[in-house]
C-alpha cells in the first residue's frame, strides 16, 4: 500500500485487505494525512449506537495498530486535549 508521501504503513495488513478489500483504496489514499487517522479512528469506535456489528477481534486488533503507526509517524494529527492539564 503506497500513499501520497510514497510511504505506506509498516503493520501487516494482508489479512484485513483480503477480509475488507473496500477499506484498501481509503486508507491507501489518506494515509499520512490528518483525514487518515480521522479515518482509522471511526473504523474503531462506534459511531452508530450501538448498530455497528464490528470487526473481528483479529482485524480490530490490524485498525488499532494501523492507527498507533500513523500516530507515531504523523504524530501532527493526533488529536490534542488540552482540559488534561486545567481544571474542569
């Protein structure tokens, strides 16, 4: 999987593409990109009240890891909440 920087992700995703060929072209495309790790994220939560069958734990576990690579090497978009450090 190439993106438009021209690198891809490191995680082994042969299984999860062969099981969901429909997510390859999505995250291929935005791999790198702030719209990538939105992507990746949505992928793991639930966004559908409780609608949403899920993946197996197998593939969930390839999302989740995707998702850690993205972080550590755009770390730009992972998103920043500043309430941490202040008071409620």
């Amino acid at each position: 999987m190439q993106s438009t920087s021209g690198a891809g992700p490191k995680v082994d995703t042969t299984a999860l593409f062969e099981r969901f060929p429909h997510l390859v072209p999505r995250i291929s495309a935005m791999w790198g990109t702030r719209d990538g790790r939105n992507y990746l994220s949505s992928l793991i939560m639930d966004t559908r009240d409780g609608q949403r069958q899920g993946f197996p734990p197998e593939h969930a576990k390839t999302i989740v890891r995707l998702l850690l690579e993205h972080d550590i090497a755009y770390p730009e978009f992972e998103p920043v909440d500043d309430r941490i450090w202040s008071e409620r």
